[in-house]
C-alpha cells in the first residue's frame, strides 16, 4: 500500500467537506486524494490572501464560558496550522473547508481599523475590553505585510481603549513601542501561548508558529518593559504534552509571566477528523491511545460543546491534568496575579476628543 501524501509545513492533511456546501468539496477531495496516490502535484500549496470588507469588526461574545465579551479579528483562517484549532469550523461559514482551506486562504479585513476606531467613536459604546485574537492569530504571518494589528493599537492608544491580546507569534515585539505606551495606563494585557517545551511537538502541532525559544523570549521582553503576561497553557493533550505542565508552569513563570492558564483539548465539528487524519499520518504509533483518551475527557466523544465543561474536561484523565495544574500554580504562581485592565480612561478621552468639534 502506497504511502499517504504529506502535505509538508501544514498541520491539517485534507479539506474536510463543508456542511454547508458539503458536495462540492466531496468531489474536490476526491480528485486530490486521486492525485495523491498517483504521486502529483494537485494543487498549490501557496498561502492566499483575500481581501473582504465587513461592517462590523468588533463581535460581543455570547459564550458564558470564554473569558472576555467583546473580540476582533484582523484576519479569517490562520496560516500557523495548528492542528488542533476550534476557530477552523468558523472557515465553513465563508465557504470554505476547515481543514487546509483554513491554513491557505487568508480573509484579510483592510478596514478593520476605521471600523474600530467608529465603534470607539460611537456615543453608544461604553469602554470594555476588546480581545485581539478571539478567533484566529493577529500576529499571524500576514500581519508582516499588512500591519493591520498595528493600526489598530494606534486606534486602541489614541482613544484610551483597554485591549487584550492573543498570540504564539514573537512578531508582536515589533509593536513593543506601542505596547508600552498603553501599559503605562494600564490599557494592555498579553497572552502567549506555549503548548510544549519541546520543537519537535510544536513543529508538528503548530508548524508556522514562531519558535518556544523566541516565544519565551516574548514574555521575557514585555515583563521587562512593564507589559503584563499571562502564559496559555492550551490546549493540553493527554497522550502529547499533558507530561510537560510542571515544567511549561516553571519556565513561563522564570521568564516572567504573571499568571497562566489552561485549557483541554476538544475536537469539536469538523476537527474531530481533521486531527484524527493527522495523529494517523503523524504519530501513528500512538494515534489510538491520544484519541482514546481525549475521549475520556469528553465523555466518550471527541466533541463537546457543554458550557463550562467543553474547556476543562471531566473524568479520571481531566482530573489529572487539573491537579498537575493546581499544584504548579501553587509552586510557581503562589500570590501572583493578572492584573485588571483600565477602562475609566476611555470615556474621559472620547469627550475630550467631540469637544472639539
């Protein structure tokens, strides 16, 4: 039996089909697999970045269980490839498939800055935290070019605004400058995701991520230079660096993160098959075992949607994984905490600014 094709520097190995346009990309996976077998090249594997122009930019947030109520997103679909990504079902609503769709073609919003600087504007709007990077990376690799996310924080800093940020990407030290002049309001607060120690594991988990190296040395800068981090441990995958949560724990908090925390992976819609396609291909030799015990913290499924479980698993293994955790954050967490963002700033500068007309 021929060798399955790989897809190199992708994480996903197929384009799942699209619930929505779900024959259309039966047929399209049916030619590549053909191609495949047949040892050719069935399509580009260059990255596509298309421009589209939305209204809006700033989402509320509605799930009980995320952690913040207001995000944005730069970018649609996500060129890191991690394989375990919840943001990939997201792709399907644009047509798209979840699986290499989500890592190759790149929904760019241009505007995204004069859209949040109106949203700030708006006499309605009462100043709450805005998270970058509710749903794919704002400091994914397109960010080079565009520098979308950089305008935005000049948005963020003329009008005062609190804003998060989420990323596995040392590209935001470029913004270092602006970083620091909204820490020195207490307008900003950072969170790098370090998901293994080991470049191995991060190459075939996430593999156009930046290094744990120049990640490290991420949270190592901003701490210097007053900007607060809180390292995410996420996902964790039992079977794959459920092992590593002590020492993550250790060195995140020796390079100076303020808090951290965590979450357990669920592979939920189309990531089910997506990441099951790939732990076959990539790590044969225990694909079986990680499934089954990612099931076991699920209740026997892959997927689970239930508020305030999905995140956090239960069961034996979730368990686990829970008490490694509650016992690093009291080793090396013990007294540390993130602190709250401002958001009285805001309103005062916003007056300010329509005195003026």
């Amino acid at each position: 039996m021929k060798q399955k094709y790989y897809i190199k520097g992708r994480g996903a190995q197929q384009n799942t089909p699209n619930r929505f346009f779900e024959e259309l990309h039966e047929t399209r996976d049916d030619f590549l697999e053909f191609c495949r077998l047949e040892g050719e090249e069935a399509e580009s594997n260059k990255t596509q970045y298309l421009p589209i122009f939305p209204k809006t930019i700033v989402n509320k947030v509605n799930s009980p269980d995320v952690g913040m109520q207001y995000s944005m997103n730069a970018y649609q679909g996500c060129e890191h490839g991690c394989i375990y990504c919840y943001a990939r079902n997201t792709h399907e609503f644009w047509g798209y498939s979840a699986g290499l769709d989500f890592e190759r073609k790149i929904l760019v919003k241009k505007d995204a800055p004069k859209l949040l600087e109106a949203k700030l504007k708006s006499k309605k709007w009462k100043a709450s935290t805005i998270v970058m990077s509710g749903n794919t990376d704002c400091y994914q690799p397109a960010e080079k070019n565009y520098e979308i996310t950089r305008r935005c924080l000049e948005i963020f800093l003329k009008y005062k605004h609190p804003v998060g940020i989420i990323t596995k990407n040392a590209l935001l030290l470029r913004d270092l400058d602006i970083l620091q002049d909204l820490a020195k309001d207490q307008l900003v607060g950072v969170n790098i995701s370090i998901t293994s120690l080991s470049e191995n594991t991060r190459r075939i988990l996430e593999p156009r991520t930046a290094s744990i190296k120049k990640r490290l040395i991420a949270i190592e800068k901003l701490s210097t230079h007053g900007i607060p981090v809180n390292a995410m441990l996420a996902p964790i995958i039992p079977g794959i660096n459920s092992h590593e949560i002590l020492n993550m724990a250790k060195i995140v908090r020796e390079h100076g993160a303020l808090s951290m925390a965590f979450t357990v992976v669920r592979l939920n819609g189309a990531i089910g098959q997506i990441f099951s396609d790939w732990i076959r291909t990539t790590l044969p030799d225990r694909a079986d075992k990680v499934l089954r015990q990612i099931a076991a913290c699920h209740k026997g499924t892959l997927n689970d949607s239930r508020y305030g479980i999905r995140g956090r698993g239960d069961g034996k293994i979730a368990a686990q994984i829970h008490d490694l955790f509650s016992l690093a954050k009291q080793k090396y967490f013990k007294n540390q905490s993130f602190p709250k963002l401002n958001c009285e700033l805001h309103s005062q500068c916003k007056d300010g600014q329509l005195r003026l007309f």
